[in-house]
C-alpha cells in the first residue's frame, strides 16, 4: 500500500484500465507526467507505479527505500536472488531484473487475477528471471529451498491491511530458513496514531534478527499520519550510515531509526506471535484524499 503522490498535465491519450479481481476493483490509471507510467489502484487505494520505459524509475517514497535496500545488499549488476512476498505490479522486481541482469526472482501473489490484469497491461520483459506463484504467501515461502534468497521482501496487504499471519515469530523463522547467511529481510508495514503495530513489529523482528533498521516519514514515526514504513533485518552488519543518508536525501526526505534509538522506540513492545496476531490497522478514509 502506498499512500499519495503528486501529478499533473494529461494522461497522453490512454485510457485507466479497470477490473474486479480477488482483493477487490483494481485499476490501472495512466500517469499524467510518465508516457509509459501506471499506478495500480485497488479500491481506490494506490498500490504501486511502474514505468515501462525505465524499470528503474521508483516513484512512490516506499518503493525508493525499498530500492536502497536492494541497491544496498549488492553492487549494480550483480546477480541476486530475491522472493517477493506479494507481486502487485512488480514493481521491484522489475527494479532488481534492470539494475541487476541474470537475478532469479520468485514473487507469491494471492490475486491470481490481479497478476493476470497485470501480465495483461504491463507486461515484462520474458528475458528477465521472474516468475510469479499463485498462493498464499507464507504457504508460498515455506516451498522454497534453505538458504535460497539474498532478500526476502514482505509487501502483502489485503484490503489494505498486512494479514496477521505474516507478522509474527513463526513466519520469521520461515523467512531466516529461506535466506542464506548474511541474507536480508525487508518488510513494507504501514500504521499512524499510537504505532502500536509497528512497535510490536520492530520488537518481532528485534527478537528474530541481530540487527534492524526502521525507515519512515518522521511524521508516520510520530504519530502525526498514517503511512508506510520500511523494516529491515539481518543477522549480520547492515549499511545504516548510507541507508540514512540515501533516506535522508529523498525527494520525500525520511528518517531512519537504528539500535539504541530504534530499542527506544519500541520499549514496552512484545514479539508477536501466531497466537496473539492482528492485521495491521485499517488506513483511514484520508489517507488517499
């Protein structure tokens, strides 16, 4: 889920495409500024952009800290595996295939409909290494191989909501098998008000990984707005300085929050397990105003 973004001048004479899918009414709406730009709605609510032009344009703020992080783990043009937890557009995917040729992909995606919709009107590239599997995703990840991703991102919302079931100790277990040592887990998470999701998602993941870092509008790490927010985790060193600053120097400038600061922020905060799971919050009716 992605919150607003801004556009303007026309749509260059193509026309929103929309269907009913699983998760609800998904639309492609032409960009008003890209030739070739797209933003996936579902319900109203913005999802994700692609530029099929330049794979490597990240418009959302999100999906920007997401490519840091890819940009991060591995020099451009370095091969890497990565499993995308939700396929959406395929956004990053399509990201990591052009800043990094030859990597293998795998994306699990529920809404077969909304990746046929998609497959349909933004087609990719049949040369890079993509493949997309229908299923849950926690059900998806436990069929992959110990030790097979460099990077295991998490982005799933259903009806703009994280399902509880890919929030707890238990699924990060699954994520830590599929990963090879020294691999990274991102999470794409969303909350606004008191952040009592957040917080108990930063102590899981505090609880399953050595080190994290946490990425967000400091108005979000505030309270002060709903949105996004970016959690990563490993077991060894991450690049917290460059992440910062490459945060820090976004055309949506953000802040990132690491060790004790980020131990602080989420003081009194427990891991969440299956037993004790909830969805993440449901985004309020402003949000996409």
């Amino acid at each position: 889920m992605a919150g607003r973004r801004q556009g303007g001048g026309r749509a260059r004479d193509r026309e929103a495409v929309s269907a009913a899918v699983h998760g609800g009414q998904a639309e492609l709406r032409p960009d008003r500024e890209r030739p070739e730009g797209w933003t996936l709605l579902l319900d109203g609510a913005p999802q994700s952009h692609v530029d099929l032009a330049d794979p490597g344009h990240l418009d959302f703020p999100y999906q920007r800290r997401l490519g840091h992080v890819i940009d991060l783990l591995a020099p451009e043009g370095r091969p890497v595996h990565v499993v995308h937890l939700g396929g959406g557009a395929l956004t990053l995917a399509r990201y990591t295939a052009h800043t990094r040729p030859r990597s293998t992909q795998q994306a699990v995606e529920a809404d077969t409909a909304l990746t046929e919709l998609v497959r349909a009107h933004l087609p990719w590239d049949r040369t890079w290494r993509i493949k997309v599997r229908g299923g849950d995703a926690r059900a998806g990840l436990a069929r992959f191989p110990e030790g097979w991703a460099d990077l295991v991102i998490a982005d799933v919302f259903a009806g703009a909501r994280t399902p509880a079931h890919l929030t707890t100790t238990e699924f990060l277990a699954e994520v830590r098998r599929v990963l090879r040592p020294g691999g990274w887990y991102a999470a794409n998470l969303t909350d606004g008000g008191a952040l009592t999701f957040l917080r108990g998602q930063i102590a899981t993941v505090r609880g399953a990984f050595a080190e994290a870092a946490l990425a967000a509008d400091p108005a979000v790490l505030r309270g002060r707005r709903f949105g996004n927010a970016i959690l990563l985790a490993a077991d060894g060193p991450l690049p917290v300085a460059e992440f910062t600053r490459r945060v820090a120097t976004d055309p949506h400038p953000g802040r990132v929050d690491h060790g004790r600061t980020l131990a602080d922020f989420a003081a009194g905060a427990t891991p969440v397990t299956d037993a004790t799971a909830t969805p993440s919050p449901e985004p309020p009716a402003s949000t996409f105003d």
